[in-house]
C-alpha cells in the first residue's frame, strides 16, 4: 500500500457516490419530459404555457447540476490519477 491509498480510497468511493447521483438526476431530467406530456390536457393556453416553462426550467437545472457533477468526477479522478502516480 502507498503512502496515498487512504485519499485513493475516500476519492473512489466519493466519486461512486457521484456516479450514482449522475445517473439518478439523468433518470429525473427523462422523467420530466415525460410528466410535461403527460400533464399537456390538464392545462390550456396560457397556463399550459406557464407549466411547459416551468418544466423546462426544472429540466435545464437538473442538466446543469448532472453536468456539474460530471465534473466533479473528472477532477476527482485526475486527483487519483496524481495520487497514483506519487505513490511510485
């Protein structure tokens, strides 16, 4: 074991921990559109209008926030690879 393996470990399992949030907010931003169609005859004109805006806004967030932590991910993992390679 190198003298990093302790920071090696805590930054895989916060970057797993990263990872499955990446896939559950992609999985909320699918849902979205689908909850916009599904909720398109409740509403008419100007309030279907405020709800589709109101979704997309929500959509654009979760976007930002997955892309985000994607990120995170690739810093997390060019610390590792750093680690690593100081662990030699």
């Amino acid at each position: 074991m190198g003298k990093n393996s302790a920071k090696i470990q805590r930054l895989n399992a916060a970057k797993t921990k990263l990872r499955t949030y990446q896939t559950n907010m992609s999985a909320q931003e699918r849902k979205l559109e689908s909850i916009k169609s599904y909720y398109q005859d409740s509403f008419k004109g100007n309030r279907r209008d405020q709800f589709n805006k109101k979704v997309e806004a929500v959509k654009t967030s979760t976007h930002v926030l997955t892309t985000d932590i994607g990120d995170a991910i690739t810093k997390i993992e060019t610390r590792i690879g750093l680690l690593e390679l100081d662990n030699h």
